[in-house]
C-alpha cells in the first residue's frame, strides 16, 4: 500500500494491519471552538476560515428529499441509551454515537465495474472512545475511507481524490486487501490531532441556481430557515475545496482491468454526496495578553499591556484592541498595522487614576470585533527583576539578588525551591552543583526565571591612560559578593578627565568602589594637563 498525503500527529491506520507512515506533513484545519452541550468543540474551522459545527439541524431539505442532517440525525436504537433524533439533545441519555461536521462520499451510484462495494468517503467525525455516549469519553477524528471490493483483477490500484493520492495492493483472494481506513485524531490530546488530518479545507457544493425553489447561496451553502449547510446529503452534486484543485474521485487499476466495463482500466466522478452545518455566529478573533504588569513609587505608577491578535477582526475590519479596568481610562492600543502586535502604556495620572491603586486586572477588548468581540482579563502583577543568580563552585554557594516594580508596597520575594529574599538578597550554602536557572516569585504576583552563571570569581578590567594610573590594575579577579577599591593618580602637572565604568562616565572621580561584587566590569581613565 502507498499513500500520498498531508498527514501528522497521532493517528491509526486501518489496512490489513499495517501502520501508514506520515507523508507530506502539513496541518489542514485551523483550529476549533469552546465545548458545546455534548463536550465536544462547538465548531471546527478550515484554512479557508469555514467553521463548521456537529450538524444537528431537525431542518428538512428544500426538495423535499430528505433532512439536511439526514446522516448524523439518524435514529440508533441499538447503541446504550438509544438515539432518538426527535427528542432533545442530552448527553449521555440522548445523544448519537456519531456525528458529523463534515461528511462527503463520493456519489453512491459511482462503481467499479461489476466490484461489490466501491466507497470513497472523508469525514470529521465525532464519537466515543468505548462506543456508546459517556462524558469524558469524547473524540473526533479526521478519517479517510476507501473501500474496492470484488475488484476484476489483482494488482495496484491507485485512488485520487480531494485530499491526495493513495494506492492498494489488491488481492483477488484476500477480501481485506482493497480496503483503507485512515482515521488521524483518535489517539494523543483530545479534539487536537483532528486538526492535522487529512480532511480540509472542507468541500462545499459548487454555486447552482437550479437547485430547489431559490438555488444555492452564491458560494453554493444552502440556508433553511435560521440553519446554512455546506451541501444536501440527498443529492449527489459536485464541489469544490481540494487543496489540490481535483475535487473528484479517480480509480485507475492495472493495464487490463476493464474498470468501467467499456475496456478503460479507470473511472471517475465528479459527484459527491455531502453533510455538513455552517456555524454562524460569529466567532471572536483569537486574542492573548502577552504581558500586563505594574510600576509605581508613591508619586507616579504605570500599567503596561502587550497584546496579541489577528490582524483582522472577525468581520474584516483591522483589529482595534482597547484597554480597560478599574481606575483606568480605557485606552486604545497601540500597533503597527497588520503586525497582530498592540501595546499600551497606562500611565498615571492621565490614565492610571491613582498609582496607589493599582486594578487587580486589566480587560483587552477586540473591539472591531462583531458581538461577541474577543477579549482577555488579564491579572495585573508586578515585573520582578533578577540583577544576579550566580553559583560560586569553591563555596557551593548560590547567590540570587532581585527587585519588585512595586515602590510604594514592599513584596515579598521567593526563590522557588530555595527560600526568601532578604532586602532583596539571597546566599544558599551548601549545594554540590547549581540548578539550571532560577525562578523569584513576587507575592503581588510577577514572576521572573533567569540562567545561572557559574562562577568562581568576577573579572574587573581596570585601565588607565596616559600620564596617570589606577590601582589595582589591568584584569583584577574578585570573589562573588566581594568588595573592591580602586584608586586613580594622575601624574604631576595633570588631572583625572574622565572614568568610564561599564561605558559610563562617572566624571573625574579618584576612586571607584564596588560592594557585593555580582557581575564583571570595566574601568577606563583618560587624564589631561
């Protein structure tokens, strides 16, 4: 067996026991929505933004033919509790063993010659892992079903369809050998893998102003009453929504075949029968608060707020994120267009009412967005920031120093794992080798995680120019959390003109101290007459 396909993530393969690698990896749906009554996604979406939801529609087909969810809204007396499509739906007392978002076979009418069973089907379907409706138990996969039974002759036979190409090694004498079943989703996180199968964008009907008393939609869905589908599962029609552009079902067998008894070895359709429930309402724009974070000092306080979203909103729109909370001016954010990056700096006392009053959360609205628009609370914390988390190998010492943004309210600060900070500070003896970073936790909530650097001492390069010297000199190495003086002489009938610590001047000083060594530094004097 060969198979062609954009395929990832979990999946099982059905096919004379044989596992089917991936091939072409590429995910094919977009993402899905919150739970419906049921627990399951209340919809999934395609690349081409088409959200489709468990097609539960009672509505009946404008033909006259049939019901639009006809193939979901089954009734199934045989599963445990039976399914009856006309009571209300209610899991686990009254709920179908399978449903569909999307359904399409190819048109039941399309044979191989004088074959027993010839079925082409994709369908993104919802079930139970131990059969019968139970919560927490629910599933949905994307799956691919090919069936060529009573084939004329052995030998390969090669399947095109919408979503890709893929062959069978038929046997004559082994029944089991034309058959595929590849379901991608039914194993690994629940309602994740689906999004990787092999089934999107979603096929929908081709546009016919011919169908029923009013035709199609001008993009081919069909509205019924308050209910949109995406085609009639009782009429065999054609679509569109390959990826590939080849929205029809080609079998060709070995040279010989006689597939379509006229002495081709091939057949073809271009007809399908298919199921599937528009989700209208509008879904809000995806939306996340990267950062929402507080400094203030009893004077003055600010609120910074970094934001992501698509760059359009849910009706085409650009995206226009405001924020919003107690004691702040809503304030609309900051971006440059078609990044999906926004940022605001709520600042007092234009903004932020009063620093001392800091709100618990700040709300970031999409509000270009059709109702419901998209939007986050998000908790306000402070911003901690850790100056040193260093390691002293000699003394198996840990030494971790950091800050809160909070000025005005003293926060407690914790090394996880390790203890308090005291005025800022921490030494934990005793350790036989260092941890891989470090974590502070503020009591108003930051969080801070640096790398530790490992280090038996600290390197001080102190240089003097011409006509002067410093002392110590050159490269002067310190143990962590050690303090060093170093001392500047110009030379007779000249001055010290500047000092350069850490590319920083500090004037003409004549000597440089640090305290509680944590990091290396540079020195640079230049002197003149």
């Amino acid at each position: 067996m060969r198979t062609k396909n954009r395929i990832t993530g979990a999946f099982i393969v059905l096919m004379v026991g044989f596992l089917l690698p991936p091939v072409d990896a590429d995910a094919v749906l977009k993402d899905f929505g919150p739970p419906n009554s049921g627990g399951f996604p209340s919809w999934y979406r395609d690349t081409t933004g088409l959200p489709l939801q468990l097609c539960f529609s009672r509505a009946a087909a404008p033909t006259g033919a049939g019901d639009m969810c006809g193939i979901t809204m089954t009734a199934n007396p045989a599963q445990n509790p039976p399914f009856d499509p006309a009571l209300p739906l209610n899991l686990p007392f009254n709920w179908p063993g399978e449903a569909f978002y999307s359904m399409a076979s190819a048109d039941p009418s399309f044979a191989v010659a004088g074959s027993t069973a010839t079925l082409v089907e994709f369908a993104l379907e919802s079930t139970f892992g131990l059969g019968d409706p139970s919560p927490g138990d629910q599933m949905v996969f994307a799956r691919v079903r090919i069936r060529l039974d009573g084939m004329p002759m052995s030998g390969t036979y090669l399947i095109t369809h919408p979503y890709g190409i893929d062959s069978l090694n038929v046997d004559i004498n082994d029944p089991k050998s034309g058959r595929l079943t590849r379901d991608i989703g039914a194993t690994g996180a629940p309602f994740v893998g689906a999004l990787d199968g092999n089934i999107g964008p979603f096929l929908t009907w081709t546009p016919d102003p011919t169908y029923g008393p009013l035709g199609t939609n001008p993009d081919g869905t069909i509205t019924v009453g308050d209910d949109t589908f995406i085609g009639d599962p009782n009429v065999a029609h054609t679509v569109t929504g390959s990826p590939f552009n080849f929205n029809r079902v080609l079998i060709e067998g070995p040279e010989g075949a006689d597939l379509d008894g006229a002495g081709n070895n091939f057949v073809e359709t271009d007809l399908f029968v298919i199921e599937g429930q528009v989700y209208t309402t509008p879904i809000p724009t995806l939306l996340t608060v990267n950062r929402s974070t507080y400094a203030r000092n009893p004077a003055v306080g600010q609120v910074d707020v970094f934001a992501n979203a698509g760059p359009l909103s849910n009706q085409g729109s650009a995206s226009s994120l405001e924020a919003t909370g107690t004691g702040i001016a809503t304030t609309v954010l900051s971006t440059v267009p078609d990044s999906g990056s926004f940022v605001g700096y709520l600042s007092s006392p234009t903004i932020l009412a009063d620093p001392a009053a800091i709100p618990a959360t700040v709300t970031v609205t999409n509000v270009a967005d059709l109702a419901p628009p998209g939007f986050v609370a998000s908790p306000v914390v402070d911003e901690v920031k850790i100056s040193e988390a260093t390691f002293v190998p000699g003394t198996g010492t840990l030494r971790v120093k950091a800050v809160s943004s909070d000025g005005t309210s003293a926060q407690a600060l914790t090394a996880v794992g390790y203890g308090d900070l005291d005025n800022g500070a921490l030494s934990v003896t005793g350790l036989t080798i260092p941890p891989k970073a470090v974590k502070v936790d503020s009591t108003a909530g930051g969080s801070a995680t640096v790398p530790v650097a490992v280090r038996d001492n600290y390197l001080v390069a102190a240089e003097a120019g011409a006509n002067g010297t410093i002392a110590p000199s050159g490269l002067v190495a310190l143990a962590p959390g050690s303090s060093a003086v170093f001392t500047i002489t110009p030379n007779p009938g000249f001055r010290v003109a500047d000092v350069l610590v850490d590319g920083e001047t500090r004037g003409p000083v004549s000597v440089v101290t640090f305290d509680d060594l944590s990091f290396n530094h540079t020195i640079v004097v230049t002197f003149a007459p």
